[in-house]
C-alpha cells in the first residue's frame, strides 16, 4: 500500500487569525505554562483601544518590570494603593 506524507507549513499568524478568542485564550495560557509567555495577573484579557488605556498598560508594565528600581517608599505606596482595591 502506497505511504503518503501530509505535511503542512503554516505561519504562526495564519493559525493565530483563523483561531477564535476561545482558542487564543488557550493558546495563551499553555504559553504561559510553558514559560514562553510571562503571566498578567492570571487571567487574559481582550486589548484596549484607548489612548488613557493604552499609556495606563504600559505604565503599569513599566512598574511591574522595573520593581527591583524602585525604593522602599515607591513600593510601599504602591502596596497601599492596591489595598484600597478589592
């Protein structure tokens, strides 16, 4: 019998743009689980549009990877801050 091979070459972005959002949040988390994606607050969420979103994301970002920059006065206001939060 004959043995015929299917292989298949995609790019990443073809998968990704024929995946709905269900499927991309579990791309994601297996990422995540891999260790090739860092985690955000556990959970994934879709992306903003606005501009005051956009520059809260990324000042947010800045904190979170700059942490060991900041002093101890800087952290613990930061910490307050977030208990005011439930």
């Amino acid at each position: 019998m004959p043995d015929f091979s299917t292989d298949i070459e995609i790019e990443p972005w073809e998968y990704i743009s024929e995946c709905n959002r269900h499927e991309i949040d579990e791309l994601i988390e297996s990422l995540i689980e891999n260790g090739h994606l860092s985690e955000f607050n556990g959970k994934v969420t879709p992306k903003k549009e606005g501009v005051m979103d956009l520059e809260w994301d990324e000042s947010l970002m800045k904190i979170r990877n700059s942490r060991h920059l900041l002093s101890n006065e800087d952290e613990y206001l930061i910490i307050e801050i977030s208990k005011k939060l439930v």
